[in-house]
C-alpha cells in the first residue's frame, strides 16, 4: 500500500481529481465500508488529489494482500465526522457474478448527486477470462478479456504469480501486449456489429435489436 501511494502521488498531476469530476462518462472508484457504516461505496466525485489517491488505496485494500491487516483505515473528505473509516476492496460491495466490478444502476453512497443517472450499458473488463472466473454480470459481446486456453490451469497460475509476486520487465510487457491486443479483438467485433460510429439514440436501438437476437438464440 505505501508503495502504490508513493505511486499515485508521482504519476498523478495536480488536477486529478478536477478530471475525474468533470468526465462526461463516471469514473468511480469502489470499496466496502465497514465502519463506522457497513455499506457499499462507489466514489465518483472528488474534492482533492490526495481524496483520489485515497480512493484508489480504498479499491485496492485486498485484506492481508495489499497489506497485513485485514482492512485499511481510510480518510474521511465529506466533512460529516473526524471518525476514521475501515474499509476493504471493492471486491466485496458486489455480488459474486461481478468479480468485482461495480454496479453503476444501483443506489450508492458518495455518488453523482443525481439519483436518476441510468447507465444503458456496461462493458466489463478482467485480466483474467470471464468464463474462467465466472463473471458473467455482462453480456458476451460486452467482455474485454483473454480468451481462455486450452490449459485454464496453467494459464491462470501464470496470471495469478504476475498479481501477487514481482515479475520481470519482460513478463509484464508481454501482459501489457495482450490487454492491448484483447481490447483490439473487441473494437473489431464492435465495428463488425456496426455499433462504432453512431450517436448514442442510434446505437441504443442497434443494441436492443441485438440483444433480442442473442436472446433467440440462446
């Protein structure tokens, strides 16, 4: 954890947190609150850098992984109390098909401030495979990850070694490669659907139309 936070506080500029608050799209960040409140955290406005830094060190506390202890104890920015919070990864604010990624239709705190905000659409994105892991809160055509090889074993034995102990320079060009190639895969499927390109009322009914296919032939 400090080396992630010495991390962040060198790559990010000094007006973080204006770009992630001003982005047309949300940009949250998510984590399990479990004092003094135990609930479920998708922060997507951000009053300083160091409230940015301090979300990502919240979405990244894997109990006894990212540190030794089973939580982390995490700043307070909305001025409600000076009582320090306890909280987790963002692993454990969702249900187990969504391995994590967050729900952006459902009520959260720390959120827009509009309560009517609906997302039409979620692409979820894993380093490691959706079938392999099962995180199957999206569609087929809506998932950015490895296809999964023959040897599932050896492949997520590889994946697991880069995420939890230090790898060579060239173990994670090669890992970088791959997302880019993964996401490359996924444009070309996109453009081949014709959803590139359209305006956002446009697109929606193309994929409407889609799903209802997929649903016929399923």
């Amino acid at each position: 954890m400090p080396f992630l936070e010495k991390e962040l506080d060198f790559l990010l500029p000094e007006n973080a947190h204006e770009i992630l608050s001003n982005r047309e799209a949300i940009a949250g960040l998510a984590y399990k609150e479990l004092f003094p409140s135990f609930r479920n955290v998708l922060e997507t406005k951000y009053d300083t850098r160091e409230h940015v830094i301090d979300s990502v060190c919240n979405s990244a506390m894997f109990p006894f992984f990212t540190t030794n202890f089973p939580f982390r104890v995490a700043k307070n920015f909305d001025g409600t109390s000076s009582i320090p919070r306890l909280v987790v990864d963002g692993y454990f604010s969702v249900e187990r098909s969504r391995f994590g990624c967050p729900d952006f239709n459902v009520p959260h705190a720390r959120a827009t401030g509009d309560e009517d905000h609906k997302v039409d659409r979620t692409v979820t994105i894993s380093v490691f495979p959706h079938d392999t892991i099962s995180l199957s809160a999206s569609e087929k055509h809506d998932r950015i990850s490895p296809l999964p090889e023959e040897d599932t074993v050896k492949q997520m034995t590889r994946l697991l070694r880069l995420a939890t102990e230090c790898g060579s320079r060239g173990d994670y060009t090669t890992l970088y490669e791959d997302g880019w190639k993964d996401a490359e895969r996924w444009i070309n499927e996109e453009e081949r659907r014709g959803y590139w390109g359209m305006d956002d009322e446009e697109r929606r009914k193309v994929y409407a139309a889609a799903l209802e296919i997929e649903k016929g032939l399923n």
